[in-house]
C-alpha cells in the first residue's frame, strides 16, 4: 500500500512539472520596425517549430506596409491585423511590439 501511495505522489509530481512547462509556454511574439518607408517583422513562434517564419514575416511586412498607406490606421488597428495573421497560422496568444 505504502508503494502505491509513493508512485501516486510521483506521478502527480511529474504532472503538475509537465503543467507547469505547458502554462509558462512561450507562445511567440512578433517585432514589427517600421520607419516610415520600410517595414520589418521578427517573429518568434514559441514552441511551434513548424512554422515558416520567413513567410509569415513577409504577410506581416505586406500588411503593414498596406495599413501604413490607409489614412485611418491607428497602431491599434495594426495590431489586431497582426494579430489575427498570427492565429491564422495558429500562434496564439501572442506578443505583438511596434517600437515607435
């Protein structure tokens, strides 16, 4: 009985490890510089290795550069379009920063 109860207690030890790591997942972020004329875009996807960040780097470069040309785009309105780039290609939530 004493046996069980030790791998019980060692089994719930290593879930709550695993639980842990799965809860402080860094999920990605996204650096976009933008100075007026070019636009740059640093992803990080996290743990999600799959994805192809050189494109996805690009839709975000052509998306800026598509809002910076819209007289009513707002930083806010930026980053929502980039944002919801992002959770197409399923990072989620995510770090958007636009240093200004």
């Amino acid at each position: 009985m004493a046996k069980k109860c030790i791998l019980a207690f060692i089994l719930i030890i290593i879930l709550a490890i695993f639980l842990g790591i799965f809860l402080t997942e860094d999920n990605g972020s996204v650096d976009v510089y933008i100075d007026g004329e070019n636009v740059t875009a640093s992803t990080n996807p996290g743990l999600n290795t799959e994805i192809n960040t050189k494109e996805l780097n690009d839709e975000i470069c052509n998306y800026s550069l598509e809002s910076m040309n819209m007289p009513n785009t707002n930083i806010d309105t930026l980053k929502s379009g980039i944002h919801d780039i992002c959770f197409m290609v399923l990072i989620h939530p995510i770090l958007i920063s636009i240093p200004l």
